[in-house]
C-alpha cells in the first residue's frame, strides 16, 4: 500500500488539476468528522465513535479504519495515535459493561508522508489484544493512518510552505478516494475521516477542508461548540457544510452549562440528530479514562444515528430506479426503451461530473457528464461553489421579483454585461418573444399595420412566415416550433397544430461549402420566388443557429453561407434573430438575440432576448396595446440574473477560465487535434465535427439506422457509461462529447483518449451483430 | 423618546407578529456590527470606528449613534458605555495627531429597558468635552444607548427567561427602525449598531441575531477571528451573512500572529476589504490606550472603507431608474406610459415586503407586495431564509441536472409529494405540454392515428381544437395562446400566427349562476353543433382555469358550470387539462394539470404537468417517434424540485403556515369579510371577489376606462404605492391585493384597511376631473 501511494503522490502531483474522482463505496459507512472550530473535541469525538463501533454487538463492523489525511504539530500532536491508543482501551470498558463473545483486535497505526521537519520519524505501531473469555473468538481490526504530518502546531497551509512539503488538493482526494476504496477482509466495515481545524480551515494548499473532500461527499459529523459563543460558530459551520452540498449526519457537542444543546436540538429538530456529551475534564493530566465511560451512552447513540442515517441513504438509492419509473415522465424518451436497471441515479454533481449510484456494485461513481446536460453545463468545481453561495445570498436578499415597471440590482447587472456581448444559446421562451419582436418590426417598416386597433387577421390578407435552414432547431413550444421545417419533433403525433410557417433553405455544410456567388444567387433565388408566387405572405423574419445546428443533428453550417443569408435580409429589411449568439463566428450582427441556458451556468433557468434600438421603437406609443404583451412572471427573477453575473464574469475571465486564450481572448481548443483526426479516420465514422466545447462523431448509417429514432449507437452509449464513467446520450447515429467552456483540455483528451478503443471495438462488434 | 419607546414595547409587545417593518434612511451610513464569534473584539472596533469617525476632517459627521440593543452581564459589562468611556479620550488622541479645527464634543450614554435582576439601575450619563483652540469651534455629538439589559453574563434568550423579561423580535426592530429614523440636527448622523456573540447567536426570542436584524438588513462589519482556528469561523460567519441576504461592507481582525488576515485577504479579495488590528493586550488591568493609538490607522482605513461602500451603494440605488429606462424592455410594458421616476428600485425583499428605494427621500421603504408577485410570492420571511440555505445546498449538491432516463432526489421527492396534492398554479410551457397529452390520447381514443409513421395533416382531413372558456389566460408562448379565445394580447400586432384554434364558451360568473340543467344543455347544444357543422375538425381537448379567471379580470366562474363541463366532456372522451389545479373546490379532477409559480416559493421556475396513467399510456410503444418529443433543458432541474418540495410542504403544514385550518385541512378566509362587505357598498365598485390569497376589486368603468389598455386605476395605484407602502397593479379597471398563502390574516387586514379610505378620496378625485 504505502509503495502504491508513494507512487500515486508523485503521479498526481505531476498531472496538476485532473479531477478524476474514484468511486466511493457505499457498502461500508464512511463519514467524515469535521469541527465548527478547533479545540472542540474531533479527535474524541473520533475515538469514541471508533470504541463504539468496535464494542457494538453483532453484526457489527469487523473493520473500523480511521484516517487523519492532515496532521500539524507532529509528532507531539497525532490524532490517528491518540485514537489507536485509546480505543482499545475504550473497547475493553465497553465490552465489560456489555458482555458479549470474547474478541481479538488487531490495531495498527501508521503515518505515511511526514514533512522534512519532522524529528523523530514516527514507526509504524501494531497491537493485539484479546477481550473476554475464551469460546467463539470474534476477530475485529482497527487500521489508524495519517496521511502528510507537519511538525509546526500551525494551519497546514503555513506548515507545508514552512517545512517545504506542499501538497496538491489533487494527491489528498487521490488518497483518501483509494483509501475509501480499500476492501478489508470480508465483514463490515466503517470509515471515519477526521478534518483538520474547523470546516473552513485551509488545507495545505490553501483550499478549505469542506472544498477539499467535497469530491467524495461523504456524510459530515460535525462536532459543536459548547462554549459561550458556541451555537453561533455551530450553526454557522452547520451552514457552510450545506452550502458544499453536504449531507450532516449528526451533530455533536460537549456540554459546558450553557445549554447549547438544548438550543441546537431545538433549532435543528426535523434536520440533524443532536448528542450531548459530558464536559471534558480540562486538567491536562486527566487521561479521560472516567469522561469515556460517562459518554459512552452519547458515543452509542451518535453510532446509532449514523448507522441509521446509512441505511436510510442506502435504501433510498436503491428504490430510486424503480419509484422514477412508476412516477415520472421524461422528455425525448419512450420509456419501454428504458430499462429500469439503465435508469440513471444521480447523487449529486462535482463541477464537470456526475456522482452516478450503481445500484448493483452499492457505488457512487464519477461519470464524466459528455451531454454538458444539454448544454447548460458550465461550471468547473469552484464556480459551482461560488454559484450555491450566490443563490443563497440572492434567494436571502430577493426571493422572488416581479419584472415590469421594477428594477433591481442582478436584472440590471445582467443586462449590462449581456449588452457587452456574451457566449451562448436558446430558450424556447425567449424565441416566441424574438419572432414577435421581428415580426413587429418587419410590419412597421413595411408599413403594414397602420391602425393598432384594427385586425388584419380577419381580412385574411396579411400572413406573415419565417426564413430558417432546413435541420434547425429552436425549442418545443408551438412558436419556436413553426420556425423550423419538418422533423421528427414536428409531427402530427407530436404536435398537431404544427404547419411549419417558414421557408426553409438548404443550408450547405463546410464539407460542401463553394463559392459565394452561388450562396447569393440561390438565397436570392428563393426569397424572390417565394416573394412572387405567394401575394399575401411576407417572409417577415431570418431566424438561425450560429455554424452548429445541435438537436437537428450537430451539423457545421457554412459560415459564409449563414453570413450572405444575414446580409441578403438585412437588405430586404427583414429582421434577423440568432438563436444562440456567435457573433464573431460568423462576423455579423443580428436584430435579435436570444440566450438561456449556459448563461446561468446551468444552476437555474433564465432565458435573455436582446434587441437593438430600432426593434423596440417599433413597439412604442402612448398605448398598451402596442407594448410588448408577453411575459412570464420569472421574467427577470434575481436568482437568474445573480447566476448569470457570477456565470459570464467567470468564463470570460482569464484568472477563472485557463480556457480563455490571452492573446485573442476567445475559447482555446478543447478537443486534442490528433485524437478528432484519428476518430474521423476510422472506418465507421462520417465526419466528426469539434468546434469549442463540442466534439460530436457521426456513425455511416442508412435506412432506420440513421436518424433521430435511431438506436444504433446505443450499445455504445452504454459501454461509455458502464465502463468508461462517460454519461453520453445518442442523437440519432450521432455521438457527442460536450464540455463546459472552463473544462480543462486535460480532462477533454482524457475522455476524448476512452472514446477511441471504444469505437474501434464497437464497429466491430456491431459488423459481426449485423453486417 | 423614553416615553415613545416605552410605549412601543408595549404597543409592540401586544401586536404580536406584525412584521410592520420601518423606512431606512441611507441619507445617514448605518452599519451592523456583527462577530465571527464571542470574545473577538466587537466593541473595541466599535468604539474605534466611532472615535475614527468623530475625529475625521470636514465634511464628517457631526454625530455619531451608536446602539447595543441586547446587552447580557450588565451593568459589569456595558459596551455602550464602553463606548461612551473611550471615544472621548480615543478622539482627543486623534485630534492632536491630525489638528484641525477645535472642537466640542456632547456625549450621552443611556439604557432604556434593563431587567428587573439589574442592580443597580444605570443612570444616565452625560458629558461635554472640548479640544484645540478656540476659533472655529465644531459641534459633535456622540449619542451611545443599550436598549434590552439583563444581569446574567449568558446568551440573551437564557437571561430573558432566566430574569422574567422576555423580549419579541418585533419589540427590538420596531426600536432598532425608530433608532434608524431618527434624525440629530442637520449634518451628517452615522450610525453604529452592535450585535451580541456572533452572527447566529440567539437573540432574547432565540431568533438569531443575523435573522433578527434582517428586515433593515444593515450593511455589516464582520469582526473576523485571529486565533487558531479563525480562518474558519471568519469564512462560516460571513458565508451565514450571505445566507440572510446580508452585504458585508468589510472584515477587520486582530493579528494573533497566525496570518488569519493574510489568508483572508487573499481569499476575500474582490470581495469585501480586509483590515487588521495589532495584538490586543490580555492583561485585564491594560487600559488599551497604547493599543487604540497603534490600531488608529486600521480604524481609519476601516472607517474609509466603509464610506466609500456606502456612498457606492447610494450612487449606484440612484442611477438605476435612469439606467432601468435605458436597458431593460420590461413585458406587458409600454415604456412611454412609464416616467423615469415611477420606476420601482428593489433592493431586497423580506418576506411580504419589497424593501424599495425611494430616490426623491434617499430612503429604503418596505412595500407590501400586493401583486404577490404575479402569484408567485409564496415565502413568509422564515420561509424566505430556509429556501436560501436550501438553494444554497442544491447548488452545491447538484448543480444542473439533466433529466430524461435520470433520477435524482429532489425530482423524485417533487413528483412524490405534487402525485399527492398540492395547491396551485400555471405555466405556458406546462400548458403546451398538456395539450400535447390530449390530443395524443383524444387521437387514441378516437382511432384517429393508426400508423406512427404517417403524417395524416398532409391529407388535411382532421384538425385538433381545443374547448375553452372565453376570458381565460394559459400563457404567452404560441401553443397557449392558441388555446384561449380573441384578446388583447391575442391581436396580429402581438401575436401573428394566433388563430385561436378552440372553441370558446361564455362562462357564467358566479353572480349570474343559474340551475344546472340549463348549463347542461347549453354545454352539450355547443359541442354537438359544433361537431355537426365541422367535420374534419375535433374538439380534442377541454382546458380550463379552476375557478378564478386570473389575467381575464380576476373573474369567479360558477364552479357548477365548470364541473358540468368536465362531466360532458368526460363522457365524450376529450381529455381535461386544469391549469392550476384547485380539484378540491371544482369536486371533479382533471386528466392532466399544470403547475408553476408558487409551487417553488417563487424562488425559481419550475413548471410540473402531471397527468393520469391513461394519458401516459397513450405515450407507450417500442418506438420513440412515439414518446413525447418536447422537452427543455431545465426539465426537472434540482434547484426548482428542492424550492419545490420544501414550498409545497411549508405551505400544507400547520407548524409552519399558521393559516391552515386545522380542522379543515385548508386555508382559513384571508380577507376580513366586513371590510370586503364594505368596500363592495361603495358607489363606484362593481363587483368585489374574495378567495384565498386574492382580493380584487372591479370598479364600474365603461368604453375606453374599462379592459386591459385602461389607465383608469392608474391614479389609485400611485397613491396606494407612494403613500400607503403597498405596491399594487392595476389589470385594468381591476385592482387586487394577493398576499402568499402564509401570510398573516393580519396583515391582509392592515392592507384592506388601507384599501377603503383610498378608495373614497379616489372616487372623488375621479368625479371631479372626468365626470
């Protein structure tokens, strides 16, 4: 083991910031004692919890293993000692009072990374002891290990620059993941991690202690203050845990006569369980054999709590698949196609992963999540962070607002910096809006409306279609729908009032792309055909996908031909929409704009229409029948805006997003050119298609193999996810990899590498399957 | 002013929980005090600043209020007079390092309500000091006050109990506000407010003290700690600042030689100043003069910093009309009805209350929203703060999740508790996808779809419509407004490609309810006529709003008629969509319903369409061309679910929404009915409707007074906004008050109460200008 970790000390630290999390077991309870402050008693806390499992009756754990990944103070000061030490003695006290079958415990304690400073290096100590009589010998083990120990009584992130042992968040997680990872033997087993200081003290590198484990996310106990000022710093603790997105077990504290506890029982009822121990006998001589003996109780009931607080985790995890089947109703899905065993639970989030619950394996995997969640994923670790703290701060400061007539801090915010110019995307919602902006705007210069009181409607002589590319995509309501052309979405089956308003041109795609003249004279061509052979119809808008049309089935436009297409419009005054900004892509400018979906940073839904000054001067008047009657009562709700500022301040700013390339202060490119070369070169493959934080992979198919009810890719897509901790989603014949624009290249080219033996493997499996 | 106070408590006391709270003026800077933990320093930093403050050069403040509303230990501890003791002798220090002109300075200290173990009684102090010379004399006043004072050296909520002077939370803001307002003279006042222990200690009630101060939410000063351990309790007390809304203006600590500052400088950086305070002697017997001198720079800087974040905050409230004017485009808005100066500037929300800036007066006033939001204000202001810790959780915990084949426990939780009743509302997104449900299942019902992969519109034999009531709303998106009949918002000028596919009946209001068979025969006359005379066209939905008609004009439908309706259609086979479900009042259920707004507190979208198992099975089938192809990227999402479920059951539950009728199992009457009674008597009301959170009032208007464009309220609503803190909307000639299903009947009172004497003074105005 400690060969193992040598090497993986030295392997993390050299791949600097890949956040590739393990999987964290749920077959042994694992929890992770963090402190409101220091000196509140963890390392008691620790030991006492430890003595209780070991003593617990049948059936117990046969393995209780403790890890301080962080010592200071060292050798003087070792938690992983004090609870070597004691527990044993704790046990034989605890095992007297109970009874039970006569045990043997074997005991180690071992500290692997001491810093330079360190003096006297510490051995590795090992223990056994037996317990009762003699009949029906219970073997139990209890494994102690400190990680990195530091001599200075100081935080570790004084300590590691001290002595000169820094060590990277990466190579702690790395550790404590194979350390929750370890199987024992055959019984049961526990884990107990202890923090170091308070929940938000530095570790080494400076990180906190609740950012530093959140990969793992395993359940707190959190360890209160009894003193005077104690609920304040408990319940502030207790609040900073939630804000990392952790779940607190229990909580636990000394009583110091000041009825904290009774306070925090109250305050926390229906949350968190409370347990209250005796005080702690403050003479330094006290070998707190007596305090043990009085808290046994509290140790034994703080044991009873978490391991009820497991169960529970764990049967709740595993009923999810069957209760998501009987009660929900997702979108895109046929849910006969959806095996209950392929549903997937998902735990919680770390930045660009999933933690994915394997029902079989009782497992919380990391999974890579390669769909970006219908791209609206767009945050590393730290800005998820920075993102909860802003939504609670926004839910606490706002709540809800109303739009109209008001203003407030984060709507105003967003709106200046979206008006600086911003990354990405579409809204349904914000769609409907755009085409009735254009549409307005294309009646006041055509001077088609002239009383506002008057409907033309009813003469039946005015109708007014869309100009959009073949393949597009805008959302799902009717409105965004009519302004595509025909597909699978747009049936009768699925929308019955669907009658496509639009005429819809082939756009060329880059592997076709040709001259420009011939892109003129064909956007030409059609829009004067269609103008002289339908009277009473006005092609009163351009709406567009910027160069990638995604659920029509990721394919590159020209972005030539989208340009000339702008150009032509905006010289027959008709308004033109961009559904999903890429301005600089193609280099013109829209009427309209509609953006939703990353801009939040996917924590929550706002959809943003953004339009020039002459779009709104034509809804202006003295009267209210002209103003813009569409609104949503969310329009503008303060925790979508907060998100936004927080979301596009973060990705375009170089000190937040290592993606930004400083020198033309756009996305660098994420996908590995050789790896997007070599896939488009293997045999199956049609065209791969890698631009910013896609990479989409197109399989040759033909007949029902191709297409959007397509299930061709789906023994694929299943290999990704059960062995490769991919979660990809097929479109049809197509496969794609999405990231968010602060993923780091490292992690694209890993999950880029896994995709290539998969394909490979794949054709063939699939040749032999059916060709 | 003793007098004043003392009768408020009483006033206040007898009141209970009527969270009236009062303007903030930021014509004076007035910040919080608040503590990482007990025993860091609070009342040194106090008195620093406020010595700091006094002794800066002109233009400072001539006066300096300083307030300790809770004070334990005393009279042995007295941090006002604390206070009043150093600043004097603090300031002369100053003075003769920095000169300037001489200087007189009156100070006053004084306790308003000690206990009644409190001896001996304070007095109160006064004195006049002068500094420097003679020419030029400077008038300053330094005015300290403790407002609650027990014996006992504990927290405030044991001394309240322990020494028989209990105090509620609407005592001490009702004083703290009145402290707020009051004015001292001409020049410019600061005001320094000291809490007790640290930010989540609990006050007299046991409130704690970052939720008791939040209604003004005073901008804070956060005495971070510099002991072992203080970088953590620095972070977790400022992350609970945020959690309660709180802007913290900066954090000053003491070196203890840790480097705490240096950590948290780097990591508060962009974010709130840091200032650091030189070692505080421990020697008791120290009178901390030397110390006061050497901290005198920190304080300055400290007392700058604070200035500076005050009048930023100032000057960005004031710029926001204007900027508002020129970035936003606010919905059902038309911008030149709307004078800059009418704009509403939201700078937070407390439960009920927007708190709005008032430009003119340089004032924050708390309005009653009486839109509720566009019934989407659900959170009392408890309810307000658990939605915050909870969006701060689920950020973390998950980020964005993506839905289809996916599970996750706030969606599975959501659905499980919204499958087992739950009270209210709409969405247009909800509505599209509930149409698309119906017709499915009408379309299977009737054998209309044989074969999935033909497209039968093409043939143009059958055409969906949907039965619905004239004056109903379902939305803003092309789908939902098709489904509802002519209307304002349904013009060419707003919407062009509505047709308004359904057929609409005129539904009879309550005051015009007659027998059932008529009903009956008029439903059963429409369809039949309607199918005889249309023969590819089917009626292949029913959609209604429950009851009340919301957006139409606050209309009550005769819940007779609409339960007939549903009967009828039943018997026919066509599928019945309630948007907003209110099942219980109608005694009949839908096959599909729709809900949003409310359901998450209001705090985030979130839109759910449930639906019976017949109509998901219309769904089933090995293809996926047959599911439901419309969905959205935020299907589902974690932060809406989570809000949702903690929303859903705060609202049923007895414990926490004090107007559920416990006998009933439903919302008591909110609306006192002799004060409706009353303001439906008077001469220019047509009609008063009262249920549940809505009371709305039609006044008799005709030609172009009446309808949606009418400005005719528009007068009232002035004044209820600027003179009776409510923040209405007019609909029309309709006027409303909603309130959130937790709010108070006393509050609904107070705000009704306002109601009737506007309305008088209205109708006269009224009749003297137009009629």
């Amino acid at each position: 083991m400690l060969r193992l970790l040598r090497h993986a000390r030295r392997h993390s630290t050299s791949s600097s910031s890949s956040a590739a999390a393990a999987a964290v077991p749920l077959t042994s309870p694992a929890f992770a004692v963090f402190g409101a402050n220091t000196g509140v008693g963890k390392t008691l806390v620790s030991a006492g919890l430890v003595a209780s499992l070991l003593a617990s009756p049948s059936p117990s754990p046969s393995t209780v293993a403790y890890l301080k990944p962080l010592q200071t103070g060292f050798p003087d000061d070792s938690d992983a000692r004090f609870v070597f030490d004691r527990a044993p003695a704790l046990l034989r006290r605890l095992r007297l009072a109970g009874g039970g079958a006569s045990t043997r415990l074997v005991a180690s304690n071992h500290t692997l990374f001491p810093s330079p400073a360190v003096d006297p290096l510490p051995e590795r100590q090992d223990t056994v002891v037996n317990y009762g009589g003699e009949e029906g010998v219970e073997e139990k083990a209890l494994v102690c290990r400190t990680v990195y120990a530091w001599r200075e009584p100081v935080s570790p992130h004084l300590a590691a620059e001290r002595e000169g042992m820094p060590v990277e968040d990466e190579e702690v997680r790395w550790l404590v993941d194979r350390w929750l990872a370890e199987e024992d033997g055959g019984g049961e087993v526990w884990k107990v991690l202890e923090t170091a200081g308070g929940v938000a003290s530095p570790g080494p590198s400076g990180t906190l202690q609740c950012d530093l484990y959140r990969s793992s996310r395993l359940p707190a106990v959190l360890v209160g203050d009894g003193r005077l000022g104690g609920i304040s710093s408990t319940l502030s603790a207790y609040e900073t845990l939630l804000l990392r997105g952790y779940d607190v077990g229990s909580v636990i504290l000394e009583d110091r006569g000041l009825s904290n506890d009774r306070f925090l029982l109250s305050y926390l009822r229906k949350r968190v369980p409370v347990h209250v121990l005796p005080p702690i006998p403050e003479d330094p001589k006290d070998d707190l054999t007596d305090w043990f003996s009085e808290s046994s109780s509290a140790f034994s009931s703080l044991k009873d709590s978490l391991q009820s607080f497991h169960s529970r985790r764990v049967q709740r995890l595993n009923s999810m698949q069957r209760k998501s089947k009987y009660l929900l109703w997702w979108p895109f899905t046929q849910h006969d196609l959806v095996p209950v065993d392929s549903v997937t639970v998902i735990d919680s989030r770390f930045g660009e992963n999933f933690s994915a619950y394997k029902v079989k394996d009782k497992t919380i995997v990391p999974q890579f999540d390669a769909c970006a969640s219908w791209w609206t994923q767009g945050p590393d670790s730290n800005l998820q962070i920075e993102l909860a703290r802003d939504m609670g701060y926004a839910a606490a400061r706002y709540g809800h607002v109303m739009f109209p007539e008001n203003v407030h801090e984060p709507a105003l915010r967003c709106a200046e910096l979206l008006l600086g110019g911003v990354g990405k995307d579409n809204g349904s919602t914000a769609i409907e809006i755009a085409l009735k902006m254009a549409f307005r705007k294309y009646a006041c210069d055509h001077g088609i409306i002239v009383d506002s009181e008057k409907d033309i409607r009813s003469e039946g002589s005015v109708h007014f279609k869309v100009l959009a590319l073949n393949g597009s995509y805008h959302g799902d309501t009717l409105g965004a729908m009519e302004a595509q052309a025909p597909s699978a979405y747009t049936s009768f089956l699925q929308q019955p009032w669907y009658s496509g308003r639009g005429l819809f041109l082939d756009p060329p795609t880059v592997d076709t792309s040709s001259a420009a003249n011939v892109y003129v004279s064909y956007i030409s061509h059609q829009l004067s055909q269609y103008a002289m052979s339908n009277n009473s119809e006005h092609i009163a808008a351009l709406i567009i996908e910027p160069v990638i049309q995604g659920a029509g089935g990721m394919h590159l436009i020209d972005p030539l031909f989208q340009r000339l297409l702008v150009k032509e419009c905006k010289n027959r005054k008709i308004p033109v929409i961009f559904d999903e900004s890429a301005s600089e892509l193609l280099g013109c400018f829209p009427d309209i704009s509609c953006y939703a979906k990353l801009m939040t940073g996917g924590i929550v839904p706002l959809a943003a229409t953004l339009a020039t000054e002459p779009i709104f001067e034509a809804f202006r008047s003295d009267s209210k029948l002209t103003a813009l009657l569409h609104g949503h009562s969310y329009t503008a709700h303060p925790m979508g805006c907060t998100a936004a500022v927080k979301a596009i301040q973060w990705y375009k700013d170089p000190s937040t997003n290592s993606n930004i390339d400083l020198d033309r202060m756009k996305l660098k490119e994420l996908w590995d050119s050789a790896l997007v070369n070599h896939l488009s070169s293997l045999p199956n493959v049609k065209r791969v298609v890698s631009l910013g934080t896609l990479c989409a992979i197109e399989l040759k198919a033909e007949g029902s193999d191709a297409g959007y009810a397509s299930l061709y890719a789906s023994s694929l897509i299943r290999q990704l996810r059960e062995e490769d901790n991919i979660y990809a989603r097929p479109l049809g014949n197509v496969i794609y990899l999405m990231c968010g624009p602060c993923t780091t290249q490292d992690i694209c080219t890993r999950q880029l590498a896994k995709l290539r033996p998969r394909y490979v493997s794949f054709f063939y499996t699939y040749c032999v399957c059916y060709g």
